[in-house]
C-alpha cells in the first residue's frame, strides 16, 4: 500500500500516477518543441534591441495567455520583464529567474549554415551529429536527438520547459501550491547590467518568500539536479616591466631584464606544484565539516572517466574530489601577453609582461580580500606595486615593479543544504523520480545576480536542468531532447512541492 501511495502522489499537484504524467508530457512534446523553436528563432544578442524587445515580446505574450499579470520594467539599458499569478492568498511566493539574452557567435565555428536557425540532429556511432528533417518530430521522438542554436540550451531550453509546465497545469485545471513571479533578464551574459540598476526601484516588485534560479547544467549523469550556490568571481592583472621600449634581443639580450621571465617567477611563486595557493592566508575561514564531507562525496563522479574527457593525466590536489576542490577559491592565469601585438614574431625583449587573472570565490572569502592578498604576495616577493604603469624615475629607483590592478565582481552564495526550505524540494523531486536528486553544494560558475540575491534576502536555490555537454557559450549549442522532457517533468514536481 505504501508504494502505490508513493506512486499516486509522485506529482501531487496534477494527483496522476507517474505514467499518466509522462503521458501527459510525451502527448505535448511535440508542442512543446515548436514552442522551442519559434523562441530560439530569434536571435537574442542585447546589442541588437529591436530583437531583444521581440524575445520579451514573445513570450509576455506566452505568459498573458496564461492570465499572468506582466509588466515590462524599465532599466538603463534594455527592460526587464516580470510575470506574476497570485494562484491563492495565503500561499507563499516564490521568485523565479531566467535570462534572455545569450552569447555572440561565430557563424563560421559552427556546424550549421545559421546559429540562431534551430537544426534537429541525431549523434552517430562515431560521435559526428548529422542533421534530420524537423518531420521526423511527428513520429516516436528519442531523448538523445539534439536542437543546435544559439541559446538553445543557455537558457531558453528552461524558459520552455517551464513555460510547458505551467500550460499543462492549465490544461488539467490544476494549479501550483504557492504563488509565482517570474524574472527574465535581457543582459545575463553581459553581467546583468540592466536587472541590477532596478533593484533599489523594484525591490518591492522582486519580494518573495523563496528564489529558484533556472539556469545552468545538471549533473553529467543528467539526473535532476538541486544545487545550493555558486562561486563568485574577482579578476586581476599583473604586469612587469623591463626597459621603457621594447628591445632587440641580439643586442640588449643578457642585458636587458626580460620581464616574461620575472612575470614567470612571480606566478610561480603563487603556486606549488599540486596546485595549491601558496599565498598567505588564501583559504581562510573554510573548513569541511563531515555533513559537507557527506554531500560532497555523495555526488556521482568518475576521476578517470573525468580526466579522460579533460585529456589530463592528474589533477591538482585541493580537496579529496571535483567537488570538494570547489569549495576552495582558486587562483586562476586566463590570459599572458606581452609589448608585442602584432601578427607573428619579433626578435625582441618586450617591454612588459602582462597576466590577467581570475579568482574564483566561496561564501567564506571576499573578492576585495582576495585581491589584497594576492597584492601583498607580490610586493613580500620584493615588488615595488602601483596601480598604474611606472615613471621614468620609478624605473630608475625600482628593481623589480609591478603594476596590480584588481577588480572585485561578484561574491559567491550558499543556501543550507538542510534548511526546510531545501528539504522540501529534495523530497518533492525524490517522490517525483524514485530516487534522490543529485545535491551540488556550490556550482563552480558564477551567476552575475548574487547582488539580487542578497537584495532578496531569502533562501535561494539554483534548479539546473540542461545536458553538462551542452557547448554553453561556443559554437554547435545544443539541448538534449530528453532533458526537455524531464525538465518539463521536474518544474510540474517543484510546482507540487508545498511551502
């Protein structure tokens, strides 16, 4: 008796038994993804408005069908769009977020005549995707086919599983057991500059009890996913000099100092050989306590299967697994470049040496921190630091000058894995899929809207739902089909989840 009343109540807002809610999925699916391509058929780059405003367009449009209330909230660059239902009084509300936009493109890395024309694909023996005609959708559909485009995964594969969702509910005459609003932002990928500028005036219009972030990929193993924070993220450039103009190697080399190779030693000294940050006080405050321990390792994960994919023989040694080393911050060399900008090779010695760098931070440790840090490294190693490029007389007085300049972003965040709020999603999605859903404690990417989660104040939680391999920002984006079905599936369990 007690199983049947598992599977009876597996989505307890549509009260169907499990195989009359994949039926129910499965005889929309095909909706579903015409809905899918019509939205990524537009392109969504914010540096083209009139477009932008088109995707805002479509789908107020999508949302005004469903009797939600929709406002388009003017920002400084483009405008944000809200969509809200109050489904009943005393329930409690919960904030949603998806972004809009998505990342340039390069037509001519992709595997397809145009980026943001959606191609239906299926994958070979050998790996290769071949395209196939969009009919073959009207017979049996298998999950591992493919749509490649540009946002088609990042993240308007989750606006329409959502969107599916919430229609299916209203086709059943079924509701949510809490109220919703709905947050799209036009600007994600370019740091979300547009929501950020309207939270002092639209804080009152954002509130709500709960957040659920849709964005993201799940777990490799494509299993539903909860994930309870991300790394945030500072960068950094470190430039060294040698003499004020660059120099010919053949008669100023031996004499002239090569800043590459003072650059080189000063990166060197940051970082033992398994990787580690060997700056003072760089993992402060974080400790792993055996509950951490627990989620972390209880995360499914194959180290040479893993490698394999990366083409690394070993790993660096922070923390006991892929998880646990990210909840350290790292110390990261993005980018080296020197005097020389032009088009092949010179022999020359350069006049600088230039690192960029990138931080990513954890709850316990704070951008501008960080970068005071990494400052202080520089100057114990007997730099002469300064914030810009050096004069003539500094060059006279200095051995060794570097110029640091940091640039605080944005700070990491984490919700309790263990608070109710966390509770009760874990177990709505394990009644829904008869098994536990993966648990990540902190996504190593960085979301740009931490400042609205902080703005918020409430429990935030990020519900990733796209395949890992997704090609997220390059060329050949792509959604696995059987992601959307199961997204669609897992949205209808958070909707059943009682707050």
């Amino acid at each position: 008796m007690k199983n049947i009343l598992i599977t009876l109540l597996c989505i307890p807002t549509l009260c169907l038994g499990q195989k009359d809610v994949d039926t129910l999925i499965d005889q929309n699916l095909r909706a579903t993804l015409a809905l899918h391509k019509e939205l990524v058929s537009i392109p969504n780059l914010p540096a083209n408005p009139e477009l932008m405003l088109k995707n805002i367009d479509w789908v107020q449009k999508q949302y005004d069908a469903l009797n939600y209330t929709t406002s388009v909230l003017h920002s400084e660059t483009l405008p944000i769009l809200l969509a809200e239902k109050v489904y009943n009084p005393s329930y409690k509300t919960v904030l949603f977020y998806f972004h809009i936009d998505g990342q340039p493109v390069n037509p001519e890395a992709w595997q397809q005549e145009d980026p943001f024309i959606p191609v239906l694909k299926e994958e070979d023996a050998d790996g290769n995707f071949t395209a196939l005609d969009w009919e073959q959708l009207d017979t049996e559909i298998n999950d591992d086919w493919r749509i490649f485009a540009r946002a088609a995964a990042d993240d308007k594969a989750p606006i329409v599983m959502f969107l599916s969702a919430l229609q299916l509910l209203e086709q059943q005459n079924k509701a949510p057991k809490f109220n919703i609003k709905v947050i799209f932002d036009p600007e994600e990928e370019y740091r979300s500059t547009a929501l950020l500028t309207t939270l002092e005036k639209y804080k009152h219009r954002y509130a709500s009890d709960y957040f659920i972030v849709m964005d993201g990929p799940a777990h490799d193993s494509n299993k539903p996913t909860l994930t309870f924070g991300c790394r945030g993220i500072a960068t950094a450039s470190i430039t060294t000099y040698g003499a004020k103009l660059p120099q010919h190697s053949g008669h100023y080399g031996n004499y002239a100092p090569n800043p590459v190779f003072r650059l080189s030693q000063l990166l060197s000294s940051m970082k033992d050989d398994d990787g580690r940050v060997l700056i003072a006080n760089y993992y402060d405050g974080i400790s792993i306590d055996k509950t951490a321990a627990n989620l972390l390792a209880a995360v499914p994960f194959n180290a040479s299967d893993f490698n394999k994919k990366l083409g690394i023989k070993t790993a660096e040694k922070i923390g006991e697994n892929y998880q646990e080393a990210l909840q350290y911050p790292s110390l990261n060399v993005r980018q080296i470049g020197t005097s020389w900008k032009g088009e092949g090779l010179k022999t020359v010695v350069p006049e600088y040496a230039q690192a960029d760098l990138d931080v990513r931070l954890v709850p316990e440790t704070d951008g501008a921190a960080q970068l005071e840090k990494i400052k202080k490294h520089i100057v114990n190693q007997g730099y002469y630091v300064i914030d810009r490029d050096p004069t003539d007389e500094e060059r006279l007085t200095h051995d060794k000058i570097a110029k640091f300049i940091g640039r605080p972003s944005v700070n990491a965040f984490r919700t309790d894995p263990e608070a109710v709020f966390s509770k009760r999603l874990r177990t709505s999605l394990s009644e829904t899929f008869n098994e536990a859903p993966i648990s990540i404690r902190l996504m190593g990417g960085t979301v740009p809207i931490v400042p609205l989660i902080n703005t918020l104040d409430v429990p935030t939680i990020i519900v990733p739902m796209v395949n890992m391999d997704n090609n997220q920002h390059n060329p050949n984006e792509n959604i696995r089909i059987g992601n959307i079905r199961q997204g669609i599936k897992l949205c209808l369990s958070l909707f059943g989840t009682e707050l």
